[in-house]
C-alpha cells in the first residue's frame, strides 16, 4: 500500500511538471490520456511495470539477512574452521520421557507448542479504519450528488426535437430551465441537456456539439474513474489536484475535437459562444460527479482561449 502511494504520487508530480513544461506544445488529447496511466497505478494493485528495486523489497532482504547472519553466528560472533569440528559424542541423561515428547512432562505437541497464539476480537488498525471512514465519506457524496443531480434533471426536463443535421439524431436532448450551464448526465445511455440562455445564442450548433464531443470522447466514464479515484484516495492531496488539472485538460480535448468538426475558419466563432455560456469556477461537488458542465475558471478559460487561437 505505502509503495502504491508513493509510485503513484511521483506520477502524477511527474504528469503536473510534464504538462507544464510542454504547456501549449502538446496536443490536448494526448495531455488528456496521460491522466489514464495515473488513474491505473491508482486503481490497480500491484506493480504496473517492473521496477529494478523495490523499497519495501529492499528491506524485507535486508531483515532476511541480518536474521541468518544473527541466527549462524549467534549474535554477530563468527568462529573459525576449528572451532566448528564435531567433538565426542556425549550421550544424553535419561528423563523418562518417551523420544521426541519435551522434557517436563507436558502433553503437548512441539506443532501445537509453535502455533502462533490468536487472540479473540482481534480489531483492524486504527489506520484501516480512518481510510474506510473517508472512503466511505467520499462515496456517499459522490452517490448523493449525482441523485439529487438526476432528480433536478429528470423533474424538470423536455425532450427537444432538432433536426437530423444537428448530428445529435441518435443521443437525446432535453431542455431543463435550472440548470448553470449544458451538460451531459448518464452512464449507459448518456443525454444531453441544456438550458434557456443556451437555446437563445447565436451559435447553438457549437454548444451541441461541444456536448456530443464530450459523449464521443466517453468523458461521462473517465468523470465516474475520477470520483472512484478520490473516493479511495481522498487522503491524498495530490489526487485531488490532479483531478482537477484532468478535468480541465478533458475541456480542452474536447475543445480540440469539435475544432476539428466545425473546420478552421469557425474557430475563433467557437471560441466567443464560449465566451458567453462560460459560467464561473467549478466547485467541489462538479468534482463529485459523473458529468460534465461548461464552467471554468479566469485561469482554465484563459488557457482554453489561447488554444483556440494559437492555430488561428
């Protein structure tokens, strides 16, 4: 576990300083994908690549071999060749014990003598449960944020009927007057909603498609592998900054793809409807859940801007 902790916080360092190192001289799906291989060391146990050496391998040999030293030399003393040879044999006094039971008369087996000793109503330590207590924390309001999330969408909601060339034919798109910002919501059969002020703008064509990127892209999966990662990593400060840096480099993957749909000459045109359904800085609980949402903070839009108008 404590190696686990260690490999993978030095990966995601490693992912923070890479990113900011090649800031706006990486291609933004590649920045996005390389939050995957930290999200793996986070959820799968084990050793992900073999490494030369071990921490926790190294010191389990070192106590290996100070226990044989220890034990061949009795207490570190180190006898010479003729100190070792065999001497006369001397025969053993008589106890009256039959062969191989122990002296002093006792009636039990050397294998019961050896049996470790287990002592009832045995408790995890406190540690284990600290981590349990946050884990299970995390989780429930991770669980309760996207069910009252659900009710708020599902309550208000009113399926739009757009045209076939909108290119959201086969993924449903409702209309929900109480929500921020548009947004995506659901796992196996993820929808599309928007909002009022979104219907009203010039260029609905570009939020739509902002949303369908996202669908394409599977954004909805990677939020949900986000919330598990900080629901059994929440005592990780590190977890938490790189959920938030992957959920801003998902915007701008997602930025990149509907680019690459719209064509070049609509790129600066994208980049304003952005600047108008923006809302202000995400909270903890767009962290807590399994969606996306157009908001963004002054530094997240700046760096979303600029890359929209780096090729134009």
């Amino acid at each position: 576990m404590t190696e686990m902790i260690l490999t993978s916080s030095v990966l995601m360092l490693a992912i923070i300083l890479l990113r900011r190192v090649l800031r706006g001289r990486m291609a933004p799906g590649l920045q996005y994908a390389l939050w995957l291989l930290a999200a793996l060391r986070l959820l799968l146990p084990g050793s992900l690549f073999p490494a030369p050496v071990s921490a926790a391998g190294t010191a389990a040999e070192l106590r290996s071999a100070l226990v044989r030293q220890e034990a061949s030399g009795q207490g570190g003393m180190v006898y010479g060749p003729s100190e070792l040879e065999p001497g006369p044999l001397t025969p053993l006094p008589d106890t009256g014990a039959p062969e191989g039971a122990p002296a002093g008369g006792s009636s039990q087996s050397p294998a019961e003598s050896a049996a470790p000793v287990r002592t009832r109503g045995a408790s995890l330590p406190w540690y284990v449960l600290v981590w349990a207590a946050g884990a299970a924390a995390v989780g429930g309001a991770f669980l309760v944020s996207n069910l009252a999330f659900y009710l708020a969408l599902y309550r208000g909601r009113k399926r739009l009927c757009l045209p076939m060339e909108t290119g959201a034919w086969d993924t449903p798109v409702y209309l929900v007057k109480n929500i921020d910002s548009p947004c995506i919501f659901g796992l196996c059969k993820p929808a599309v909603y928007v909002n009022e002020a979104a219907l009203r703008t010039e260029n609905f064509e570009h939020i739509l498609l902002h949303e369908l990127t996202h669908i394409r892209h599977g954004d909805h999966w990677w939020s949900l592998v986000r919330c598990v990662c900080l629901s059994l990593h929440w005592f990780n400060p590190l977890v938490w900054w790189a959920a938030v840096l992957s959920r801003r480099d998902c915007e701008l993957a997602c930025d990149a793809g509907v680019i690459r749909r719209l064509g070049e000459e609509r790129r600066l045109d994208y980049g304003q409807t952005l600047l108008r359904m923006i809302i202000a800085r995400p909270g903890p609980r767009d962290l807590l859940r399994a969606s996306t949402s157009m908001s963004a903070g002054k530094r997240t839009m700046a760096e979303r801007l600029r890359m929209i108008a780096r090729r134009a």
